[in-house]
C-alpha cells in the first residue's frame, strides 16, 4: 500500500507544481504582455500623477504668477492664467511615461509612445488655443483698427483652428489619413451647404456688418419693420437686440445687412422740430416778437447747438385752417434721450411764456357759424279744395244723408 500512495503523492506535488507554474506565467504576462506586479505598479504610478496633478499645477502657476507680479505690465499674467489649465497636463504625461517604462511599452512606433505623442499635442494645441485671447489684448494697435466684436470674431476663428490642426496632428500620430477624412467632410460640407444656404448668408451678412462697423454693442439702433433697442450681442448667425421693454429679439444678420440701419448712438446732436399754431387775431408785430424771443432763448442757452454746426430757424410756416403756424427747427448738444426730453421740457415752458407775454395765444382747431338777419316766411303752395265724402244710410245704400252731429 505504500507504493501506491507515494505515487499519488508525487502526482499530486506535480499538479501543484503545475498550477504553480501556470499562475506564475499568467502573472508575468497578462497584463498587456507582462507582469501584473509590473501593471500595478504603473497603475499606482499613473493614480498617483492624477491626485497630485492639480497641486502640481497650482504651484507651477503660484511660482510664475510670483515672477510676473513683479513685472509692470499684465501680459504676463494673462498668460500665466491662460497657460493654468494645460500646465496639469504636465504631472499626467510624466505619470504615463513612467508607467510605460514600467510596462516595457516604449519603443519606436508603439502605442506607448503614440500615447506620450497624443498628450503632448493636446498640451501644445491647448495652450495656443488658451493664448489666442490674451495675445489679441496685448495688441493695442489691432484694438484700434478693429472693432472688439471683429477681435471676438477673429480669436474664435483660430481657437478653432487650432483645434482642428490639433485633432488633425494626433490623427496623423496614430496613422490615420486625414486626406480622405477631409475629403469627405468636404463633400458633407456641400451637402449641408445646400440645405444651410440661410446660414452662410447670415455669417456673410455678420462679417460685413463688422468689416463696415454699422453698429457695435451698446448702440442703439431702429431698423424700419424688424426691431429698435440696444445691441447686446453680434454672433455668427443673429445679433440679439435688446428692445426698451427689455425684451430681447434675435434677428438674422441678413436682415440687418439688407436692410437701412438708423444708429441713434452716433447722432452728434439731437433734433427738435415742432410747429407752433398761434391765434389769427395776432398781429405781424406779435409774430415778430414770438420769432425773436424763441431765437434768443435758444441761442442763450448752452444745451442747444447752434449754427454753423447745425441749422436753427423759426419762420412763419403756414397759414392753417385755424393757425398761423411758426415752424421751429433746432438741435441740442445731449443726445441723451432723458436729457433731451428735459430740455424739450424748459424750451416748452419758455414758448408759452413768450407767447402770453406777445399778448397773443395759441390757437386750436375751430369752426365759425356765420347767421344772416332776415327772416324769410314760408308759404305752403295752394291746392283745389277737397270735398267731404257724404255718409250713406245703411238702410238705403243709394240715399244721401246729413250726419247726426250736423257735419
């Protein structure tokens, strides 16, 4: 009996052995091709360059912003802000490196490395994506030349450029053509082209709007039959107005291209025009004094422009069913809307006292009845006399008779 049980006591240190050997081999080589102990390491490694990424970057951006602080301009410090984000990239690619190291994945064209490669074109991309904005700032003569919607415009554009050209990059690292994905992009694009002809059409009507700088935000604009408020925001598509019951309307750049534009923010004067409608009864020399005492209120206050920088009249108009009407043509200084309509207001005030004071007053529509003082006495014509019909007895229809009461 004990050569038996020997033997399955070998057999069954065999099979151990063999287990053994197996697990061994599956923790060596299966995770990615080599050792679990390897994959969990780089995992730690890879966590590890996670948590500690946003002190990283946060000391990384504390110690720049300490250098730019004492720097006199603030170009720097837009920067440093810019650059805040992509920085915490920086832990994370090292934390893959090593990991990769660690894994044995590096090596020309591995996925590793493509991995390292895709990263750091995410970082760069990223960061000149985040530039754009703070380096158009730093251009004071751009900001001249250009109105600050068409510097938006402008750093949208190579925001998206640089996205694409990023996208395009990490594309190109893992090999995948991008000429046939262009290719067919284009040919969607005129597919989306033809069916988004509207939109186009407002981009267009949008960059000429810019490029002619009709209005910018803040202005207040009127276009007949569309919309007047105040510009808030001029996109690609619509410029949303704000009306003066604060309601906003979004309105295609096309029928602000198309379309007459009245900019009331660029008025350098506002106009008053009013006619003014005096009694008949006044008198040539009352007219004149009204004429001359409205001119000179006008030109003895501040608040109203005068010529040769605008056109300032008060003339005899018209002769009206019920008036003789005075025109007044004249412009204030404000364009302020409140402050014009106080001024409207004073100038008001100062034109009923002059006309009172002319001995006059202010006529208002009216009619005259005119009566003669004859009397005139009406006739009625003559006519045949009308006979009465006789009543006939009842009794006898043919006999005539006299009535009872003696008709």
């Amino acid at each position: 009996m004990s050569a038996p049980t020997e033997t399955l006591s070998e057999a069954a240190v065999g099979e151990a052995v063999r287990l053994w050997d197996i697990v061994l081999d599956v923790w060596n080589t299966s995770f990615l091709g080599t050792s679990v102990g390897y994959g969990l390491v780089a995992i730690l490694v890879l966590l590890f360059g996670l948590l500690v990424r946003g002190l990283l970057a946060r000391w990384l951006i504390g110690l720049v912003l300490k250098v730019t602080s004492k720097t006199k301009t603030t170009l720097d410090d837009d920067f440093a802000e810019a650059l805040s984000e992509p920085i915490k990239l920086v832990p994370v690619i090292a934390a893959f490196y090593i990991a990769i190291l660690i894994l044995g994945l590096d090596g020309t064209a591995s996925p590793g490395e493509r991995l390292i490669q895709s990263l750091i074109a995410v970082a760069l991309f990223w960061s000149l994506h985040n530039l754009v904005t703070p380096f158009a700032r730093s251009l004071g003569s751009l900001q001249r030349n250009l109105s600050p919607v068409m510097i938006d415009w402008t750093t949208k554009f190579f925001r998206i450029v640089f996205v694409v050209v990023g996208a395009a990059a990490v594309l190109e690292i893992w090999d995948i053509p991008v000429g046939p994905i262009v290719a067919g992009l284009g040919l969607f694009g005129v597919a989306v082209g033809l069916g988004a002809q509207d939109l186009f059409k407002n981009l267009i009507a949008g960059f000429l709007i810019l490029t002619e700088k009709r209005f910018f935000p803040g202005d207040w604009i009127k276009v007949d039959g569309v919309v007047e408020g105040t510009v808030e925001r001029i996109n690609f598509r619509s410029t949303v107005v704000r009306r003066f019951d604060k309601g906003p309307v979004y309105v295609p750049n096309s029928e602000l291209s198309d379309n007459a534009v009245v900019n009331f923010s660029r008025m350098t004067h506002r106009r008053i025009s009013w006619v003014i409608g005096v009694e008949y009864k006044t008198t040539t020399e009352q007219l004149r004094q009204i004429r001359d005492g409205v001119l000179d209120y006008i030109e003895s206050h501040e608040e109203f422009a005068t010529p040769p920088d605008v056109t300032t009249f008060m003339r005899v108009d018209s002769f009206g069913p019920s008036s003789i009407d005075f025109k007044l043509y004249c412009f204030t200084k404000t364009t302020v809307w409140t402050e014009w309509m106080e001024i409207k207001e004073r100038l008001a005030f100062a034109i009923k006292e002059i006309v009172e004071g002319a001995g006059t007053g202010f006529a208002f529509p009216s009619q005259t009845l005119y009566f003669d003082d004859g009397v005139e006495i009406f006739s009625p014509p003559s006519g045949p006399s009308v006979k009465r019909p006789e009543k006939v007895r009842p009794e006898d229809p043919d006999a005539r008779f006299e009535s009872d009461d003696g008709a």
